[in-house]
C-alpha cells in the first residue's frame, strides 16, 4: 500500500520483523496494543503508535521521533495505516495456526 506524507514524499507501507519490534516498545506490548484500539480506551495512541512504527520501517533513510512521524501522514491515511497493520497481524496469525497443526494423529490405546 502506498500513501502520500504532508511533504510530498510517497512510501510504501511495509510490515516486517522490524515493525513488529516497534509496537513490542508500546506499553504492554502488542497484544495491549490491539486491546486498546478495539476498546476505544486508549485508541489515539494506539493509531499514532502504529503509524510511527509504519513510518520509521518505510523510510529508509531517516529516523524519525513519534511526534515527526505522526505529524507526516495525512489524516485521510490514517484509517489506511491501522487496516494494513491490523489486516497483516490477522494474516500472521492465520499462518501461525496452519503451520504449527500437527499432521499426524495419536492413536488410540485399547
């Protein structure tokens, strides 16, 4: 997915090992992440979180602080950032649970 910064730079989303080491840094981790946002209680941050860590896995060459990488995304992105987070979390989690079902069965004792 790619998404157009206030300063005109375009940048395709990425989710990767690196952004998942990002949101392990939010208070509680990821899974406290995803329970703030579906609650509601703490929603806002959790959405700049999220965006901060999109922001700094796509742009190569800079390093930006939370408060710069939220200032850089447009408010219209911002619903697209947190679906594409959300949308590849449930994805992993999909193929977490094909791969690790057992292929063989136990038998039964008699």
């Amino acid at each position: 997915m790619i998404i157009k910064l206030k300063d005109g730079r375009q940048i395709k989303l990425e989710y990767s090992f690196l952004t998942l080491q990002f949101l392990d840094e939010y208070e509680g981790g990821l899974a406290q992440l995803e329970k703030d946002y579906k609650a509601g209680k703490n929603r806002l941050k959790a959405v700049c979180y999220v965006i901060y860590a999109l922001v700094n896995t796509s742009l190569e060459d800079s390093n930006l602080t939370y408060k710069q990488a939220v200032n850089l995304v447009n408010f219209k992105d911002i619903q697209k950032c947190v679906n594409f987070l959300f949308d590849n979390l449930k994805t992993e989690a999909e193929f977490k649970k094909k791969r690790y079902q057992p292929t063989h069965h136990k038998k039964k004792r008699k």
